[in-house]
C-alpha cells in the first residue's frame, strides 16, 4: 500500500508539472507579477528592499533565482528607478530589455510550480498520518487536480506561498505534540517564519494558532518546548508562554535573514503600508453584481462557486466527522480563525485571499474517503483527474461545474475570473478572424501591443503607456473586447461605463477573462466606441 501510494504521488506530481507548463505558457502576466519580478530581482541585485516593499521578500527572491543566471539588465537610468515605482518599472522590465517577456517570466513561474509539488506531498503526508495511505494518496490527487490550486501555483503569487508554509507549519505542531520530537518543533517556527517572510496577512494565520494552542491546552493537552522534563512541565495557558517565545525566536530569526538582516527595518515600512492602504483610496470589490467596499458572506459563497463539486461535498461529509483533540487544534481551528479573521476583513479580492484554508478541506475530504475500499478510492481518483482537464490552461477563471460562465460573471470578478491573464487566448481569437484592429478596454498591467494585438484603446484600467493608434479598419468586422473586470465596472471611475453590454452574448469568451462582441454596422455601440476612446491613462498608483 505505500509503495502505490508512493508511485500514484510521484505520477500525479509529474502529470501536475505537465499541466503547470501548459498553464505558464498560455496565460500572460497577471497584474501584479511584473511588479513581483523586478523587485526580487533587484533584491539579488544589492538595490535593496525599497522596490515592491509592500510584501515581504521571500517568495520573490525565490521565484527570481533563475534571473541571477540570466542576468537581464535593469532599468536603472529612467524616471520611475528614481521614484522607485516598481509598477512602471516591472513593465519597462518585462518589455523594454534585451530579454522577451516570456524568457524572464516563465522561469519564474516554474519557480512557483516547484511550491505546488511540495504542496502534493505536504498534504498527502498530513492525511496519511491522519487515516492512511489511501487517504494520503486521495489527498494527493485531489491538490494536483484542483484546477484553483493550479493556477495559484504557477503565478507570482504570494498567497499560494502563504498556504504552504501556514500548513506546514500547522502541521509540524500537529506532529510534535504526537510524537514529542524536538525536530517537529522547529520545522514549524521555520516555516511560520517563511510565512511571515511571505506575506503580512500571516499575522491573522498566527491568531488561529494561538487560538489551536491554547484550546489543546485548556482541554488538557500537554505542550512544552522541547527537552523539557515532564516534572518540569507546566500546565494550563501559561504553558504556552515559553512555547510562543521559542516559536517567535525561530520565525523573527527567519524574517530578518530573508531580508538579508541589513535590511531588516523595512519590514515594518511594509506593515505600515498595509495597515494604512485603505486610507489612500477605498477599496472597491465585485459580488453579485455590485461594486462595493466588502461583504460579510463572500468569502463562504466564493469557495463554494469556486470549489470542484464533488471537493466541497466530500469536505462537507469530513467536516462532519468524528476528529480528535489535537486534530481540532492544529488542522480545523487555525483555519477556522483565520478563515472567520479574513471574513471579517472584507478583503473580497478572491478566493485567493483564503488560500491557506482550501489545503486543510483537502485533507478533511480526503480523511473522509480514506476510510472506504482502495478500489473505491483509485476510481475516485481517475474520475477527479478526467474531470478536472476542463480547466486546464485556463484555470484561473475555473468555477464549479454547476456555475456558468454568465453566473460566474455575475457573481464574482478580480483574480477569481480576470487578472490581465487573457492576452494570450484574446490573440488566438482575433488570429481566426484575421487578426483585425479592434477596440479594446483591457484591466491589466501588461501591453496588448507586445502579444501581436492592433487595437484601439478604450477606458481601461491599469495601463502605462500611450495608446497605440492601430486605426479601425471600417470595411471589415469591428470588433469590442472587454475585460470581465470593465464589464463589471470595478475599477472603472464610473462603474455603470460598460452597463450598455452586460445583457449582449459575446461572439467569444476567450479563456473567461475577455469578452469579444460583434459590434459590425451596430451604430451606437461604435458611437459609444468613440466616446471612450483614451490616449493616456494614469497608473494604478496615481489613480
């Protein structure tokens, strides 16, 4: 029984890397990873920290590793390096160098791939010391197929990192208070600390934690620091004192060497920055057909219309069953928390934002079916991987099986359906038709005009340069493409600018995240065409 479950994990972590290729490849750069790029390359570099200060720095200088080989220039003798505007800069960066877009983003990616493998055998782990090789082996497959976690993996994408050191850590606890090992101790102070070192919102994961902590505690759980003699023991919450002082050694010893110690001081720049964003502009987010500042139930109704189906039934069912003291301490509780923590927030930017959950459902599914025959269990498992091709390559605006691409639209936008990935998918469509000029309202920070596409800019969100006058061609079709995003009017300063369209079909989808219309002799939509026709639009930071 391990050895199948060693080969179906080592298969399926292939056939992941597979798919995660294919992924990188069709999708172009969402609208933060140019952002990502030049700030860790240019940690590598010796220019400091003060480029992209806004997360911490770990997951970028991982994912720029390969660029120290590539050795791509930087933009150094511009306006923006003096600024230090990591937006305007990511973009001169990926476009205006000796190196292709693809040659300093796609290594990157892999980088971030090479995470969702150790994602794979992390919760596989988890589920087999829970229930079991089958579970283990469920477990496994289930985080390879999932097409959400696919996309997350493959992006520059600081919550997918979050998820696995949060997890990790979680779970070293969850092993040393069984098994008393010193060794499990500290693998989870290390990977809170690269938690912390990935993303800010670590300190929300750190409350449900604590919370797991202190209810194994108060129920009479025993937790110590490690060689610790029994009689010397102390029970009750204060135990916990010496444990949070060990544990914050190793994750503050962890923070200050990814900023390379000197460096040290910006991370709470970085923090300031965050708590303070909501200052500079109110946030604005998309459900059900609203543009608004957050809602309590999103992120509950976002995992459900994003989750596979037969995932959230089988996680039901696992929820529901019987878990042990230590299990609800450092698998259900920490989640929980931090799940309850994210809701209050109202950062409804996408599922993504609760990441860190979607690996303990994983492995309450898993937990579940692992109790049933191996036959049962190697069925479930090709099913789940025949089902879950539909979203391959263009995973990031997966939803359910039960919810339509109208629905989705409806119901839900930013990085959950439309991150500025569909360029790629946009040029393969206007290649069948000719590849003819088209007007074009794209939300993202990368340049149509590097991907081959002729357009007339309209009112947008998120560009940098002038628009290209690539002159409508008035004999042939004319079409409009819109980004989901445009559509819904999120960023848009008058969010009602694409209202016009909402009840039209499109002629294409595209990957989900571009809607092309047929707007040929449609005289008010070319009228209105002209209307929103823009030359220059102000940066994300300046809007």
């Amino acid at each position: 029984m391990r050895r199948l479950t060693w080969l179906v994990l080592i298969f399926v972590s292939v056939l992941f890397l597979l798919r995660g290729e294919r992924f990188i490849r069709a999708n172009s750069p969402t609208f933060d990873e140019a952002n990502y790029l030049i700030a860790g390359y240019s940690y590598w570099k010796g220019y400091g920290f003060r480029l992209g200060f806004e997360h911490p720095p770990l997951l970028k200088l991982w994912w720029t590793i390969p660029l120290i080989f590539l050795n791509p220039s930087l933009p150094e003798d511009t306006q923006a390096w003096a600024k230090h505007d990591a937006w305007i800069l990511g973009n001169q960066f990926l476009y205006d160098g000796r190196h292709t877009w693809q040659e300093l983003l796609f290594p990157a990616r892999r980088m971030g791939m090479l995470l969702g493998v150790a994602m794979i055998w992390l919760v596989a782990r988890w589920a087999t010391r829970l229930a079991g090789y089958s579970a283990g082996m469920v477990a496994g497959v289930l985080v390879a197929s999932d097409p959400n976690l696919l996309s997350q993996a493959c992006l520059l994408c600081m919550d997918f990192g979050l998820g696995l050191f949060f997890v990790a850590g979680c779970y070293g606890l969850w092993e040393y208070v069984g098994t008393r090992q010193g060794f499990w101790f500290y693998f989870a102070g290390i990977a809170f600390g690269f938690a912390l070192a990935s993303k800010f919102s670590f300190l929300m994961c750190l409350v449900g934690v604590a919370g797991g902590c202190a209810y194994f505690v108060f129920y009479g759980g025993r937790l110590a620091i490690p060689s610790t003699p029994p009689e010397q023991e102390k029970t009750g919450l204060v135990a916990l004192v010496p444990v949070a002082l060990r544990l914050g050694f190793c994750v503050i010893a962890v923070l200050i060497f990814s900023y390379f110690v000197i460096y040290a001081d910006e991370f709470p720049r970085g923090l300031k920055q965050q708590f303070l964003r909501n200052s500079f502009q109110t946030p604005r987010y998309f459900w059900n057909g609203q543009v608004g500042t957050g809602w309590l139930v999103y992120f509950p109704l976002v995992l459900l219309y994003k989750m596979p189906i037969w995932l959230t039934f089988f996680t039901i069912l696992g929820l529901y069953s019987g878990w042990k003291r230590r299990d609800v301490a450092f698998l259900l509780l920490p989640a929980t928390i931090f799940f309850l923590l994210m809701m209050a927030s109202k950062i409804n930017l996408g599922w993504r934002v609760v990441l860190p959950v979607y690996p303990i459902l994983i492995i309450a599914a898993a937990r579940f079916l692992g109790q049933y025959h191996l036959l049962l269990n190697l069925g479930f498992i090709v099913f789940v991987w025949l089902f879950s091709s539909r979203g391959v390559p263009h995973s990031i605006s997966y939803f359910s099986e039960w919810v339509s691409p109208e629905r989705a639209a409806q119901s839900f936008g930013d990085s959950n359906l439309d991150w500025g990935q569909g360029l790629i998918s946009l040029k393969e469509y206007l290649d069948t038709r000719g590849n003819p000029s088209i007007y074009f309202s794209y939300s993202g920070t990368a340049r149509p005009e590097a991907f081959g596409i002729r357009y007339q800019r309209l009112i947008s969100w998120g560009q940098f340069d002038p628009s290209p006058e690539d002159p409508i061609d008035w004999r042939g079709p004319i079409l409009l493409a819109v980004s989901v995003n445009n559509l819904q009017g999120i960023y848009l300063d008058d969010p009602q600018t694409f209202a016009w369209l909402r009840s039209r079909q499109p002629v294409s989808r595209t990957d989900g995240s571009i809607w092309v219309y047929e707007i040929t002799n449609d005289w008010e939509s070319l009228t209105r065409c002209q209307d929103l026709k823009v030359s220059r639009l102000p940066t994300p930071l300046e809007n």
